[in-house]
C-alpha cells in the first residue's frame, strides 16, 4: 500500500509543473514558426524580384542582382529548414511531457 502512496505523491508532483513546462515550450514553437514565417516572406519576396526583373526585361537580359538573391534565397531555404526541425523537437518535447499523463488520467 505504501508503494501505491508513492507512486501517486510522485505521478502527483510530476503535474505540477506540466502546465508551466507545456506553456513554455509553446511559447518557444510560436517563436519558431514567427521566424520560419518571416523566412517564407524572405524568400517570396526575393523571388518576386528575380522574377519581376524577368518578365521586365526577359531572360536574355542579365540581372546583376540575381545571382545574389538565388544566394539568399537558398541560405533561407537551409535556415528555414533548420528552423521547422527545431519546431519538431520542440513539439516531440512537448510530447514526451503530455503522453505519460494522457494514459493515466
């Protein structure tokens, strides 16, 4: 009986922070998705100059501009990336706090 005493005291103590735990790490995956987001802007916005410059003067004009914005464009692409993985750790973080208590309660 005194094992079942501690298993509750313990299960009990391990919710007390869930909540604030929980909290916090959606705090850090909405910071995650506000800069995955200005990534995307980034990006469409560095292709709508490339391609606004194309249809100005057609693809047999050289852009200046356009190797370093393909360049931007694809560290974005790599950071986005990065980014989105570490919106995935965060939530199977979140996960791994929320999924004991899912089965017991």
């Amino acid at each position: 009986m005194e094992d079942a005493g501690v298993y509750l005291q313990e299960f009990i103590s391990s919710l007390d922070n869930l909540p604030s735990e929980v909290q916090h790490l959606m705090t850090e995956l909405e910071k995650k998705d506000a800069q995955y987001q200005d990534l995307r802007r980034q990006i469409q916005q560095r292709d709508r100059s490339v391609q606004g410059f194309i249809k100005t003067h057609g693809y047999q004009v050289s852009n200046p501009q356009e190797k370093p914005l393909i360049n931007k464009i694809q560290r974005d692409f790599t950071r986005a990336q990065e980014v989105a993985d570490e919106k995935i750790h965060i939530a199977e973080r979140a996960l791994e706090l929320v999924e004991p208590h899912i089965y017991i309660i």
